[in-house]
C-alpha cells in the first residue's frame, strides 16, 4: 500500500481518465467532461498536498520512484498546467465535439506521464513515463484531422521516435558499464552514479559516449538546436490547446528527467565539466538561432514556437552553470524557477491566443491589430505575458532572467551570459512588434472578442501569477532551492 500512497496523484489522474471515457460513452451532455477531468487534477493536487502536510518522502518500487521535494513541486506544476489547458479547451473542443472524451483523457494520461517522469529514479521507468506522455502527445497534435494538423501529429511521431531510439541506446550504454539501471543506491550498492564516481580512463569514452546519446535525445524533447526542427510545424499544425501544453508540459518534463540524469546519475566530477561545456554550448546556439528564426514570423503559433526554442536556450544556461560552479544546487534552482515562471508566461500567453484565433480564425499577427479595443483585457493579458516573456519588469519572466544570468555569472560562465543578453534584445524586438500591433495598428474590425468564462479563469490565473511572481518572488524562490536540495 506505501507504493500505491505514493503514486496516488498519478492514478488519480489515470482513473480520472478511465471516468472520462466511460462517461463520453454514456451520458449525452459532453458538457461534463472537462469538469470530469479536472474533479481528477484536483484529486491529484489534494493527494499531493497530503505528501507535504504529512512530510511524506520516499521511495517506492525499489527505488523506481521516488516522492522527495523535487517531484513534489514538479506534481504541483504539472497540475496546474493540466487544469489550465483543460479549462482553455472547453470552447475551442467543439471543432472535434466528437472525440472530446479522448481528448481529455490523453491529456490526463499525458499529465500522469509527466508526473512520473520528474519523480522516477530508474532508467527503465524513466522510458516507460516517457512514452506515456509522448504517445498520448502524438496522438493530440494530429487530432484536428486536417491536413497540417495530420502532418503536425506524423513529423511528431516520426522525430519523437528517433529521439527515443537514441535515449535508449544511451541507456543501454549506461547498463552496460554499470550493471544497473539504477541512477543512484544505497552505500555498497550498485548504481550508475556509484560507477561513475568510480570510473577510470579505462571506460571515460564510453561515459562520455553514453552521455552524449541521452543528450541528444533528451533535446528533441527540449526543443533544443539543432534538434529542434519539429516545433513549428507541431505548433502551427495542433490545436492551439495542444501546443500551450506541448511548449510548457513537455519542456518542464524534459529539463526536470535531465537535471535527475545529469545531475543524480552523471554527477560525478569526472566527466561532469563536459556535459557542462556541452550545454554552454547548445544554450548559446539554440537562443540565437530561435530568436533570428523568430524575427520573419508572421504566424502567432510559429512565433511562439521559435521563442520556446530561444527559451529553452534559457534553461540550459542554468544547467550549464551547475556543473561549471561545483555546485549542483547553485544552478539548479534557477532551472526550476525559471520553468516555473516560464510555464505561467507561455500558459497566459497561448491562452489568449486559443481565445483570439477560435473567434476570428486566424493566426496571423496582423489580424491582431487594434486588438486592445476590441477585446481591452484580453489584448492587456497578452500584451504583458510577453513583456514577462522579453524579460521586462515586473514580470515573472524578468525576475527568472536575472535568477539564472545570476547563477551563470557566479559560475564564470560570463560569456554565455553576454550572449544570452544580446539575445534578449533580439527577442525584444519581436515580442513587442506584437505589442505594438495590439494597442497601436488599426483593427480589422471593430466587432469585440467575447471571452468564454472558463478560459476567462485560466487566463486571470496565469497573468495574475506572472504579476505577483514578478513583484514576489520570494515564495517560489524559496520552493526552487528546496526542490533541489537533493543535487546538493
């Protein structure tokens, strides 16, 4: 019963799912669905809470799984994004009224995928929790039935398949050295972090080898270039929904799996200062080249699919630092703020998004123009979550910049820093050329954009969360260095 305690918000989620599908089969008002699901995240949520009230830390499945304030945090952010993007559907759900009941149960067991993967501990759970949540994402870009959203859903399945492939060889690499599939074990025991600690020049090739193979993989999920030639097409081609969860869900889901690998299992001195300098490296290339791509975008969804790319180069500057301070905690919770306050920026500003293009039928950026008076708190919504996204005050997206340029800094990684501030200017260039549209270029139409009051909900959540982020932030400062105690 302790294993199924502590993966009690997973099979919440899981059984909220299975309720989803038996009652679109059965009830004739698809009007309950949603509510369905969320009645799940909210199960999820309380549960989790019980962990925190109960100081309920542990290790389940013979290490398998482990519920410690990493995952913890990471529980209650994948909850919220799930009961954010559930509530912004409701609307945009009727253009596939028939398969709404599908298309919240693979969110939920999408959500239930991501869970697992921030808390699992073992290279064989962490594949399974991956292809969990990728396979109910594949199946989620194509659900349009179009011809890009098939197309979206098809470059998906095919790229999300190679990565895979080449996360398992790394995998399979690692199990070879080590004889386990462990990250970490008790004193005596085998794991992987234990042969690394022990490792000689002997098997140093192979390490690295092991090491560059995950990386790769795990970058597609990342978004990261040069693996990052899916994004826009994922993004433009699925439902907007569908895209708001891929840019925050699966990002956070990867960076969290990367910084357990990486930071649990590959910690060691011994070759940690390379995939320090490996990550430099693809955080200065993937800002640049996503911002420049971002520049010609006329396309609101493809904009924001460059800019997840140039964000993602973001994170990466912090996990950068973490190995190059000696430090695993200095960096890290940077990362973990940062996806915080990223997930609630990007929520808010797709949010919008689903709510403008599902009543006027366009994504194009022009259309967008004289939005503020047509729809004044609607365009005021957007409007500031990409200001937070630039990186301007008082955002929460200012605040994480400077977090994690701060962590670099301290770990003299000042020219990654130098770089990655150019680049914020660049960004600026193309997140306020939308402002600009919004309050300053005439609109096509003086017809107003009426708001669905459950996306209303969702949308006031998220900009309200930037807002107070960016004025304080202590609180989740405060989470961050607690969920990353355990690299210290």
């Amino acid at each position: 019963m302790d294993n199924i305690d502590l993966l009690g918000p997973e099979l919440a989620l899981i059984a909220a799912a299975g309720l989803v599908v038996l009652a679109d089969l059965v009830l004739r008002d698809k009007r309950w669905l949603p509510w369905l699901g969320l009645t799940g995240v909210l199960a999820s949520v309380v549960w989790t809470l019980t962990f925190v009230l109960r100081d309920r830390q542990a290790e389940a499945f013979a290490g398998a799984l482990s519920v410690d304030d990493f995952s913890i945090f990471f529980l209650f952010l994948f909850a919220g994004i799930a009961a954010v993007v559930i509530l912004s559907s409701i609307d945009y759900v009727q253009k596939f009224e028939r398969y709404q009941g599908e298309y919240y149960a693979l969110i939920l067991a999408s959500a239930a995928g991501l869970m697992l993967l921030a808390g699992t501990r073992d290279l064989i759970a962490i594949f399974v929790a991956l292809e969990l949540t990728s396979i109910s994402q594949y199946v989620l870009a194509a659900f349009l039935r179009d011809r890009r959203s098939t197309e979206a859903g098809l470059k998906y399945i095919l790229l999300g398949a190679i990565s895979s492939a080449v996360i398992l060889y790394g995998m399979a690499f690692l199990f070879g050295l080590s004889g386990t599939t462990k990250l970490t074990g008790a004193e005596g025991e085998p794991s992987i972090a234990a042969t690394v600690a022990a490792a000689d020049s002997d098997i140093r090739a192979a390490l690295i080898m092991s090491m560059v193979f995950l990386a790769v993989g795990f970058a597609f999920k990342m978004a990261i270039v040069p693996f990052q030639m899916w994004v826009p097409d994922v993004y433009e081609g699925a439902p907007t929904p569908v895209a708001a969860y891929l840019s925050v869900g699966s990002k956070a889901a990867a960076f969290a799996v990367v910084l357990r690998v990486f930071y649990e299992g590959l910690g060691g001195d011994f070759i940690s200062g390379d995939w320090s300098m490996l990550f430099a490296v693809l955080a200065a290339i993937s800002m640049t080249v996503g911002n420049i791509i971002a520049l010609v975008q006329t396309n609101i969804k493809r904009l924001l699919g460059y800019s997840s790319i140039a964000q993602a180069g973001n994170f990466m500057v912090g996990m950068a630092a973490i190995s190059a301070a000696g430090n695993m905690a200095l960096g890290a919770s940077g990362v973990v703020f940062f996806l915080a306050a990223y997930a609630l920026t990007n929520l808010g500003a797709f949010v919008a998004v689903i709510i403008i293009s599902n009543k006027i039928g366009s994504d194009q950026i022009d259309d967008y123009g004289g939005l503020f008076r047509r729809a004044p708190l609607l365009g005021f919504a957007l409007a500031f979550c990409l200001v937070s996204l630039t990186g301007l005050p008082p955002t929460a997206g200012f605040v994480a910049k400077v977090y994690i340029f701060n962590t670099a800094v301290q770990s003299d990684l000042v020219w990654l820093v130098v770089v990655a501030v150019l680049n914020t200017v660049i960004a600026a260039f193309y997140y306020l050329r939308v402002v600009s549209q919004i309050f300053l270029a005439p609109a096509p139409s003086e017809e107003g954009i009426p708001t669905p009051w459950p996306a209303s909900i969702s949308l006031a959540a998220v900009t309200l969360g930037v807002a107070i982020v960016g004025v304080v932030p202590t609180p989740l400062i405060s989470a961050s260095e607690t969920a990353v105690r355990i690299f210290s």
